[in-house]
C-alpha cells in the first residue's frame, strides 16, 4: 500500500528544505520530491554572505547540504524523481513522479525557477563550448580568458564578481543606463579594476568555431556594432518559474507564469501552496526561500488540522 504523506514538498532548494525541516519538526509526514541534487540555486553560489549569522562566507553547496542534513535528521524522507502532474481527487493530491506516484494530504510547490536565454544566434549552439550559465561551474575554465558577462540584476552582479576573481579581463554589459541590481553589489562591479562595464550595450550574436571567439555587440543608442574577441560567455538575464507540470490545472499565476499566493504561501488551489522563487514576490534570496518554506509548513500544518475539524486559530 502506498504511504499517504501529510505534506509533500517538490523542489529540494532552500524554500523546500527549510519546508521540509518545518514540516517535520511539526510533526507532519513529511517527503521531499527532487530531480537533481538538493540546494536548488543556492548550489551556484560561491561565496554566500548575506544570510544573518554567517560572518565567513560560506558555499551555497555546503549550506544546502546542511539544509538537507537538518531536514532529514527530523524526519523528512527524500524522494527522487520527475514531476510530470499534479492533480486533487477527493481532498488528496496526487503527484505523478518518474519514479511512481505520490500521495499527500498537502503540496507545496518550491521548484524554483530556471535561467532565461538571450535567444540570440550562436547562443545554443555554444552551450558548453564557452556559453554558460553558471560563473561557479565553468569558470574556472576560462582562467585569465577574457569573459563577458550580460545581464544588470544581482545575479549578474555576483557572477561577474566572482569571474573578476579567475580573470582581470571582464566585459560587463547591460542593456539599460544602470544596473538593476542591488545598489552595493552594482557599486562593487563599478568599482572592480578587472570588470569594465558597458551600459546601453546588447549582444546580438554569438561566433565561434568549436568553441566562442566572438561576439556581436550592439550600442543600443548609436546602433553602432563591433564585434569583438571573447573566450566566454555569461549569461544571467533572469529566469522562468518551473511551473510546466501545473498546466492542465487552474491554479492561479501572474503574467509572467509565477504562482500567486498570499503571505500564507497558499495558492488559489486549497491545500496547495508555493513557495521560494517560483512564487510571485517582490525579492528573491535564500533568505526569502527559507521564510517561505517555514510559512508554508506552518500553514500546511493548520491547513489539515482544519480540515479535521482540530484547527486552534
Ligand atoms: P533579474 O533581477 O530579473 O535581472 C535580470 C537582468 O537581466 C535585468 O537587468 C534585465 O534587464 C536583464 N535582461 C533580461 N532579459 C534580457 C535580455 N533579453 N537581454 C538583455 N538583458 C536582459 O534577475 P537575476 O539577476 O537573475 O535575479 C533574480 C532574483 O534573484 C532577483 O530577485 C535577485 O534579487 C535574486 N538574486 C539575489 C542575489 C543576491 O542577493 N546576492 C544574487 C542573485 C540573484 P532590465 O533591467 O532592463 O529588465
């Protein structure tokens, strides 16, 4: 017979494994559903610094690993596998999964979000070949190369900080008149001898031959072009909420696809909650993912109570 959990959580970053520690802690039959290593986007940090009490910067790696530690230790199971749908039949979720379906009184959904591509020629193609998407994962590749980095947000930000860190031959650009990042981590890019920035400037094409050579560069003011030499290329222009297994249901999302809750983390769905990055909200940080995770355990919590008539509001 299959196991009916209380609360089952699909995503394994830091709002699902925060959840999950929650969850547990508050005596839920709690199960983690994830495709891949736990830890989510926290694994593409280098050098995490802004999460209180951590005075030396630690790497997102190891925290998600003590995340995962913490959760399991009070009692929530881990479970691998793919969410292909998730639908509700008769007060119970059903989750179907690569590895079987699973069973549950409650759901949160903290998948996350993934990373936005610029779309351009050459982009895909060099995936792998010298375009990427992860500063912590390749760049160690590029050692002393010369690397652009496109994007203006945060996480363009960081991950041009941590290149500067491998190469002092760093083109930044980004496509408005400043950066929409955090004002201090857009002042330490500034402000960095190995990073030129270039503002009003796009990429419009990616060339190579086995691997990047070059890119097209676009002023978005003069429309002049030049096409300059390069090793790399970094792309972090955003990202897309993992939501493709929710289509067929009618829980509610905003414009651009991210789930909508209230501060509850409770969907339009009861029973069904969103939590982290893959939530509208109006900032993302691991900090904000772990919050959510605890709120949506505790909501859980009371979301069955209530519907066994124990509810203590
Ligand atoms: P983001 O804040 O959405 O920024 C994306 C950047 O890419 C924007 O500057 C945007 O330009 C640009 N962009 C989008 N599409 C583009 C395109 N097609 N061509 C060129 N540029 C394009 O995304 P993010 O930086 O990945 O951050 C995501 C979330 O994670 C944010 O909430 C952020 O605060 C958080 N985060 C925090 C930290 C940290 O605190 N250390 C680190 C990483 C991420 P426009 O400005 O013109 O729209």
């Amino acid at each position: 017979m299959s196991i009916l959990y209380d609360f089952a959580i699909i995503g394994a970053g830091a709002a699902g494994l925060s959840a999950a520690q929650y969850g547990a802690r508050a005596n839920l039959k709690t199960v983690v559903i994830e495709e891949m290593a736990p830890g989510g986007q926290a694994l593409l940090i280098d050098n995490l610094e802004n999460y209180p009490g951590i005075l030396e910067p630690i790497n997102g790696y190891d925290l998600a690993e003590r995340m995962r530690a913490q959760a399991e230790r009070f009692g929530s199971a881990f479970f691998d596998g793919s969410v292909s749908s998730v639908k509700k039949e008769a007060g119970r979720f059903l989750i179907e999964t690569s590895g079987g379906t699973v069973e549950s009184l409650t759901i949160l959904i903290a998948t996350g979000a993934k990373h936005r591509m610029l779309e351009i020629p050459g982009e895909e193609a060099y995936i792998g070949k010298g375009v990427s998407y992860c500063a912590t994962c390749d760049g160690p590749f590029f050692k002393g190369k010369r690397m652009l980095v496109v994007g203006g947000g945060d996480a363009a930000c960081d991950e041009a900080t941590y290149l500067s860190k491998l190469s002092d031959k760093i083109v930044m650009i980004h496509r408005r008149d400043r950066f929409r990042a955090q004002k201090a981590l857009g002042q330490r890019v500034l402000t960095n001898p190995s990073i030129e920035v270039r503002f009003n400037t796009v990429a419009k094409e990616i060339k190579g031959d086995s691997k990047v050579r070059s890119v097209l560069l676009e002023n978005t003011q003069t429309h002049e072009q030049i096409e300059e030499f390069f090793d790399a290329v970094f792309i972090f222009i955003g990202s897309i909420p993992q939501t493709q297994f929710l289509q067929g249901t009618d829980i509610k999302l905003d414009e651009t696809g991210y789930i909508v809750t209230d501060c509850g983390m409770r969907s339009s769905l009861p029973g069904l909650f969103a939590a982290g990055d893959v939530r509208t909200t109006p900032f993302r940080q691991i900090i904000t993912a772990a919050a959510d995770g605890a709120i949506a355990a505790h909501e859980a919590a009371n979301y069955i109570d209530e519907q066994r008539g124990q509810a203590y509001r």
